[in-house]
C-alpha cells in the first residue's frame, strides 16, 4: 500500500521512457492517471491514519534488506506518519493538479511525452524521499529529486541558457548533497545506525560536538535543495524551465526537502543549540534576501522565485525555532505549497496568453483580458502577503509570533520579510493586472483553456481555504505532536497584539507598492537610473559574482595546478618510465641485427652457460 | 704403449690439426682439402673403434659425396677467393675467444674428471649377426625402421628443396639463333669473346685473356669472375 | 687404451668447428665447421657404442650423417640463391633481416 504510493509515478515514467514514441498520443493522460491514483492511495492511507489512535498511526513497511555489511545494516524500508502523509498528500495533490495544466500548457510540444515521464519521475523521486525510513534511503530520493530538477529544468535545452541553467542547478545542489552524505556517514559513526527511529533513540546519549557537526552538515543539505543562503543561486536561473516545472519545484516538491529534512531530524536539532541557530540565521537572511531579490525583478517568474527563496527562509527559520516551529514550518509549508503553485500556475497561464513574455513590463490591465487568472492569481496573492483570513495569514503569523518568542531581532526579521513581501506582491500585481496596457503591438491575450484554469481554481480555493481548514479543522500542531513533539514558548506579545501590527506592516508595504507602481503608469522598459539597492536586488544580490569570485575562479586555479601536476607529473613519471622502457628496447633490439654470426656466438654463449652449470652440479 | 694407441695419437693429432687448418685458411678450397683431411683421419679412428661400416661411410660420403659437393660449390662461388681475416663485427672475436675457450675447457674439464669408462668391446655385438654390417642392418631393418623410413622422407624433401631453390623461373621465351646472331651484329663485339687464358700465364677459366697490347680483357671471363680479387693477381702477374 | 681419449679428442674438435663458426665470414667455411662438429659428435657416438658394448651409438652416428647429406644439399642450396643474387658468399652480407 506504501510502496504503491512510489510504484505507481515510477512506473508511469518507465513506461513512458521505455515506450517511447508509441506512448506519445496517450502518454500525458497515463501520467495523469498514474500521479492521480498515488493520490488516491495516498487518501487512502491518511483515511486509514485517521482511524487510528495518535500512537498507532505511525507505520512502518520494510520491504527488503538492502545493504547488510557487517553492522552497517540498511533496510529498504517505508515509513509512514502524520509527516510523511502530509507531505505524500501535498506532493500527489499539487502535482496532480499541475500533471494535468501541464496537458494544456505543453499542448505544443514535441517532447511531452517525455515532459510527464520526468513530472513523473520527480514526484516518484520526492515520495521516496519523505516516505524512506532511513537517511541513506533519503539520500537515494534526495539524488532522485536532483536528477528530475536537472531533466526538467534543462527540458528546453536548446535554449543555451536552459541547459546552463540545469547544470547550475545540479552543481549547487551537488554542494548540499555532499552535506547530507557527510551528515549520513557521521550518523553511522555516532549512532551506528541510519534509521529515523535509531537515530532519534540514540541522540541523547551522543556527545554534543557530533551532534552539532551534524546538524551542520543536514543544514547544508537544507541549504542546497531548498535554495537557502549561500547555496541560493541555482534557484533564480531554474525558471529557465517550462512554468509547470517551476511550480512543482516550488511548491510540492524540491525546495520543501530541505525542510522535511530539518523536520525530520528533529532528534538533533533539539538537542543541539548552535545548529538551531545556525538554522535560524540562514532562514532569516534568506528570508529577507529572497524578497529583497523579489522587489527588483520585471521577470514575473523570477520574481516569484525571490518569494520562494524568502517563503523557504520563513519556514527554515521556524524549524530552527525547535519544537516550538517544527509543526508551524510545516504548517507554512503546506499553505505556501498551495497558493504559490496557483501563483506560478497563474504566472503560466499570463505568460501563455502573452506569447511566453515574462516582463512584467509589456502586461498591465490584464484583469479584463483574462478574468479566471486574475481572480485566482489574486487569492494566491491575498494569500501570500497574510491577508487574513487567507491561507498564508495563519501560517505565517504563527511563525513571526513564535519568532518573537524566540528573540525580537529574528521577529522584526520576519515581521519586515512580511511587509517587502507585501510590496513586491502587490507590485507584481499591479503591474500585470491594473494600470494601462503596455502589451506588445501583435499580442492579443485571451483566458487559458479549462485544462488549465481548473487547476488554478482548485489551488485558489485551496490558497483561500487551506490555512483555516488545517488550523481549525485539521489542527496541525496537535496532529504532527506525536512526531515532532511540542514545545510552548514564552511569549512577550501575545497574539492579540501581533496580528494587528502585522496587519499593519503588510497594508504599508502594499499600499506604498500600490502608490509606486498601480497609480502612476510603469515605464515600458526598466529606468536605468536605480539606486545601488535595485541593482544590487537586480542581479540577485550579486550571488552569482561572489561564487564567481571565491569559488569558480580559486577552483578554475586549483583545477589548472592539478592538470599540470597530473601531466607534467605523474604523467612525466609514467611517459618517462615508458620512454626508459622504449630506450632499452630500442637498445636491446639491436642484438637483432642480422648478422648470423652474432646469433652464434649467442648460441654458444648458451652452450657454454649450460656446461657451467652442469660442471657445477657435477661438483 | 699398444697399436690402438699409437693409431689414435697420431690420427688424433692428424684430425686436430686438420680442423685447425680448416678455420685459419684464407682460402675456402684449402679449408675444403683440411676438412677431408681430418674426415678420412676420423675414419681410420673408426676403424679402431671396431665400427667398419662407420668408417667406410665416412669415407665414401663425407669424403667422397659431401665434401665433393662443397668443392663444387666452391667453384661456383669462385675457387680463388680467399676471406680478408679482419674482423668486421665490433668485439666478435673477443667473445668467440672468451665462449669458445670456456665451453671447450668446461667441456674438456668435465670429460677429463670422469671416471675412466669400461671399454666393453663390440667383439660380441658385432659377433650375434656375423659381422658389424650385419649387426647394424639388423638394428636399422628391426628397432630403428621407423626412424630409417623418417630420414628416407627427410632426403626426398631435401633434394626437392634444393631443387626448388636452385630453380630459376624463365619469364622470357628462349631466344632463337636468328634472334642471337641479331643481336651479336648490333653489339660491337661481332666475333666470339677471347677465350680466358689465352696468351696468359695459364688457362684457368677465371684468367683473363691478354689482348695484343698485354692489357688483360675481362670480356673474356665468365659473368662471375669479372672484376673479383684475383683478377689483380693475375694481370699482376702477366704485367710483371 | 682410455675411451676418455676419445671424448676429449671429440671435444677438442667439437670446439674448433665451433670457433670456425663463430669466426669465419664465409658461408661455406661456417657451413664446413658445422659438419666438423658434427662429426665430433659422431666420433663420440662411436665411442660410446664401443664402451657400451651395443650397436646402438653407431647407428645413431649413422643416422647422424645421412641428416648431415640432407642438411648440406638444401644449406649449400641457399648458399648458391644467396651468392646469386648478392654475388657475395660472405654471411654478413646477408644480414637483412634484422630489427
């Protein structure tokens, strides 16, 4: 029954790689079905969950032994609980509902076939990541969900900057995936085990210096495959990919391991202080780094992927708060899964009636033009900015009000995050729903077809209902309490006093967005004349040019040093063994030199050895 | 001292000195002569080793057949040359002393420190079939038959080997006298070629002829003599 | 009288053919020093036959010889192709088959 939830996506992307062009009139709908049906069992289960008590609920399914070397016992088990269902639930649903605007929206391309085999293979890759009852069986999804990102991101590749793209992204993830290998190894050597339940049972009785190099290198695993800071970059150039992949990386999948991690390796965090806040620290600045990116950007995408990069840095700042967090990061997680699939859905749906533009600057005064798109495009963004009583408002409340619980600074933090996060929302609004047409002159933009707005409006309902539907209804931090544990934290604002000023900060960000960017017409191509702040959010706070500074160009150095090491070096060894070789040959060929009698005199050499030796033996 | 001994030292000594002669002579017909000199010594020193077959067959195919065969060759090759003894290979000679004198004295040494061997005599092997030719041919027609039939194919494969490789291919047809006489008329040389010796010294095939002048004419030898060695001795000779 | 006599006369013989091989350049000398090792060889043949008491070793001498016919017809069968086509008789002259 676990194992289906994995079989099923995985088979349809074998039979559809395997098949090949024969699968390519009915491919698309075989994935549909496949991804639809790992959602219905994933139903299933959590119906199945819900009618146990809260002890039981947790289940475990050991399929095989896999590795068994001496004491580095692995098993291919699954492992199910209130964590898991919750993300087998998000990941099945929004990727279903994006299989199937996919079908509308790669209706024209030649490679669909092959689109969905590796939509496929992502969500297949990313159950076997929450679903695993062991790190190392993590790691296996974690390097799956890589490789999807990287087919998927790299999917036009003909595009030059599609393929760069891709590989930048598997580069830098490839940085986080050391981490969590690191992390796996030390795990063995601390704990002897590698299973959630072993290294949860025996984190308290490790030493406090293996726990934080631990919680280290899980934080850098984060980092890499939730795009956090410094391992950030790749995030911004994956919207070189078809929409489709960007809100499934973004929402369901990829971005939200870094966060099952952490959550998931709660055992350590909790035990270890200095990771913790390591943990918050990178949350909090990525937080802010990703909205500060998200204000400057024209490229509605990108700047969806800067309110990504800050929405993650949100939820890894709660998971870093400890037991307090872990049940609101998930919480953040799910709504941000919902409405910021309905956002890039709605971002696709903008760019499909566009001719594929994505500056924000050739839309306006679309709200007419494509009415479904706006409105539920609209509900994502009540959602996002924390308008009550939309989805984000509740999960993102709970996470500033459990910051400042923390320590003010972080909550100031995150209470400025939700007001920049307002501001650049509402100018990405405003810019592509009001103000006057700025549309190039043969563009004509019309509503997508129903195979593609019927997933945005299951999501904007989602996006509307999904944060009191969880809270209220679902009660999430009582539902994760058997796994992740509870926690109540000290206070010093109560509640009553937070969502007013937050309230408060948000109406300001978007109300200054509104006078800057709804009221007064958007020039058609970007003002050169920008503070050094826009510029610097421009070029995405030129991430890229300091890992092009302290990274590529040492490494670049290094690289050459090792190349005329290995040519001049152990090459020179080698060609020089070889050519002293050579050279003897050569100078013991010459006692082939066709003269018979030198042959002679090698014969009788013989001769006269061997009559030696038997005057030897004879003696 | 007993007759065998006396027999053995001095045909030992006559054998020695002939395989000496052998590999000092300059010239390859001395070195020939040395050779059957030594052959017929080693079948006297049959003789006293009570094998009568063997020394006849020595004489009559070494000496007679095998040797003979090397003269005619010599005569092919050319009777007079004679081998320039300095040694063309760099350290040849050193390491054919150093060898050859350690494989001879270890070989010498070994068979000197042996102990005397029991001289049992043929008297009765010779004696079971009548006679040493008899014996032996019962030993060849009965254990060695096979390797006797061996060697029978071993000679036919021989002469036909040596038939193969003395063969010359014709790829022209044979030319007829006409054709001959034609040619002959065309060359400036209308009557015969002088024959060698004629005039000279003596009248072995390779002296040339002397022209009227005193000159000698190499036209007048055969293709392989012209312009060898000892075509300078002999107009050395007529010019002196 | 010692059979020993004999095997040291072969011997010494043995071993002039073998410096006549290794020091002389012409072919038919080198070809001559070999059928004189041969016959050192078929000298101690016949003296072991004699010290044995059996016609044996005089067979093999036998044998020994009709090999050395066969061998000197086809050898001085090259010799003559060789001096042919090279006009020369020495052996070092027919040293292209080398390195």
């Amino acid at each position: 029954m676990i194992a289906a939830l994995i079989g099923l996506p995985l088979f349809g992307a074998t039979v559809l790689l395997l098949g090949g062009r024969r699968t390519n009139s009915w491919g698309h709908y075989f994935a549909v079905a496949m991804s639809a049906s790992a959602f219905f069992v994933g139903v299933a289960n959590f119906v199945s969950m819900l009618g146990r008590s809260a002890e039981e609920r947790a289940v475990e399914n050991k399929l095989f032994d896999w590795i068994a070397v001496g004491s580095f016992q692995v098993p291919f088990g699954l492992h199910i609980d209130q964590l898991s269902i919750a993300f087998v639930l998000l990941i099945t649903g929004v990727g279903t509902l994006i299989h199937i605007y996919s079908i509308g929206y790669m209706s024209h391309d030649e490679n669909r076939r092959k689109f969905f085999a590796y939509l496929n293979l992502f969500v297949a890759a990313m159950l076997l990541l929450v679903l695993a009852n062991n790190y190392f069986l993590l790691y296996v999804g974690w390097e799956g969900v890589g490789l999807a990102s990287y087919l998927l991101i790299s999917f036009w590749q003909h595009k030059p900057s599609a393929a760069v793209a891709g590989k930048k992204a598997f580069v830098v993830n490839r940085v986080g995936d050391v981490g969590l290998s690191i992390a796996v190894m030390l795990m063995f050597v601390t704990f002897g085990t590698v299973t959630f339940n072993g290294v949860a049972a025996a984190a308290d009785k490790a030493d406090a210096t293996s726990l934080k190099l631990i919680g280290f290198a899980l934080l850098l695993a984060a980092c890499g495959k939730s795009a956090q800071f410094p391992l950030q970059s790749w995030l911004l150039d994956a919207m070189e990919g078809p929409t489709p992949v960007s809100a499934l990386i973004h929402a369901a999948t990829m971005v939200t391991a870094g966060v099952y991690l952490i959550v998931r390796a709660h055992a350590i965090f909790d035990l270890s202080e200095t990771a913790r806040t390591a943990v918050v620290v990178i949350g909090a600045i990525t937080l802010l780094l990703g909205a500060f990116i998200g204000t400057a950007k024209d490229d509605i995408k990108k700047g969806l992927a800067g309110s990504t990069m800050s929405q993650i840095g949100y939820m890894i700042l709660a998971a870093g708060l400890g037991p307090v967090g872990y049940a609101f990061a998930i919480f953040h997680l799910l709504t941000h899964g919902l409405f910021k699939a309905g956002l890039f859905l709605g971002a696709g749906s903008v760019m499909h009636g566009m001719h594929d533009d994505v500056n924000m600057r050739h839309y306006g005064a679309l709200r007419n033009a494509m009415k479904v798109t706006y409105v539920t495009f609209g509900l994502g963004f009540l959602a996002i900015i924390g308008v009550p009583p939309f989805a984000g408002f509740w999960s993102k409340d709970e996470i500033i009000h459990a910051a400042f619980g923390q320590n003010t600074i972080i909550g100031l933090a995150t209470l400025l995050g939700a007001g920049v996060t307002a501001f650049y929302m509402t100018r990405m609004m405003a810019m592509t729903f009001f103000g006057e047409a700025r549309w190039e002159k043969d563009v004509h933009p019309h509503e997508s077809p129903l195979v593609m707005t019927a997933p945005m409006m299951v999501l904007a309902v989602g996006s509307v209902f999904g944060g009191l539907g969880l809270k209220f209804l679902g009660n999430i931090d009582s539902w994760l309490e058997p796994v992740v544990g509870h926690g109540e934290s000290e206070h010093s604002i109560s509640n009553a006093v937070l969502i007013p000023i937050t309230i408060a900060v948000v109406t300001a960000g978007a109300s200054y967005a509104w006078i800057t960017y709804g009221r007064r017409p958007v020039p058609v191509v970007a003002p050169a004349e920008v503070s050094l702040l826009t510029r610097a959010a421009r070029n995405d706070a030129y991430g890229d040019a300091i890992n092009e500074a302290v990274f590529m160009r040492p490494g670049l150095h290094l690289t050459r040093a090792l190349v005329w090491f290995d040519s001049k070096g152990i090459d020179g060894f080698i060609n020089a063994l070889a050519g002293l070789i050579a050279g003897l040959s050569a100078q013991g060929r010459k006692l082939q030199n066709g003269y018979t009698r030198t042959y002679a005199i090698t014969m009788l050499a013989g001769a006269a050895l061997i009559a030696f030796v038997l005057f030897l033996v004879r003696l | 001292m007993n007759g065998e001994s006396v027999v053995f030292w001095i045909t030992a000594i006559f054998a020695v000195v002939g395989a000496l002669g052998m590999i000092v002579s300059r010239k390859a017909v001395h070195s020939a002569l040395w050779v059957a000199f030594a052959m017929v010594n080693l079948a006297v020193l049959y003789f006293t080793l009570q094998a009568p077959f063997l020394a006849t067959t020595q004489i009559v195919v070494y000496t007679g057949a095998v040797m003979m065969l090397f003269l005619f060759v010599l005569m092919i090759v050319g009777v007079d040359s004679s081998d320039s003894l300095i040694e063309t290979l760099k350290g040849q000679r050193l390491l054919a002393t150093f060898f050859g004198l350690a494989f001879g004295g270890l070989l010498l040494s070994a068979i000197a420190s042996t102990v005397a061997l029991r001289n049992n005599g043929l008297d009765v092997a010779n004696g079971d079939y009548g006679g040493n030719i008899q014996g032996i041919a019962h030993l060849i027609f009965n254990r060695y038959l096979l390797a006797f039939e061996v060697t029978s194919a071993l000679l036919i494969t021989a002469a036909l080997g040596a038939m193969v490789l003395a063969h010359r291919e014709r790829w022209t047809p044979r030319k007829t006298q006409i054709e001959l006489s034609r040619e002959r008329t065309h060359t400036s040389q209308v009557t015969p070629l002088p024959n060698p010796g004629v005039l000279a010294r003596h009248n072995a095939v390779d002296t040339p002829a002397l022209l009227p002048d005193g000159s000698p004419s190499q036209a007048s030898l055969p293709q392989q003599f012209r312009e060898t060695a000892q075509n300078d001795d002999a107009s050395k000779e007529v010019t002196s | 009288m010692n059979p020993n006599n004999y095997l040291i006369l072969a011997g010494i013989l043995f071993t002039i053919g073998a410096f006549g091989v290794v020091l002389r350049r012409n072919a038919i000398i080198v070809f001559m020093s070999v059928e004189m090792m041969l016959n050192a060889a078929n000298l101690a043949f016949a003296t072991a036959a004699r010290t044995t008491g059996t016609l044996d070793g005089q067979v093999a001498a036998f044998f020994v010889m009709v090999v050395a016919a066969a061998e000197v017809v086809v050898g001085l069968a090259i010799i003559v192709t060789i001096f042919r086509s090279r006009r020369s008789a020495s052996i070092d002259e027919a040293n292209l088959l080398k390195y």
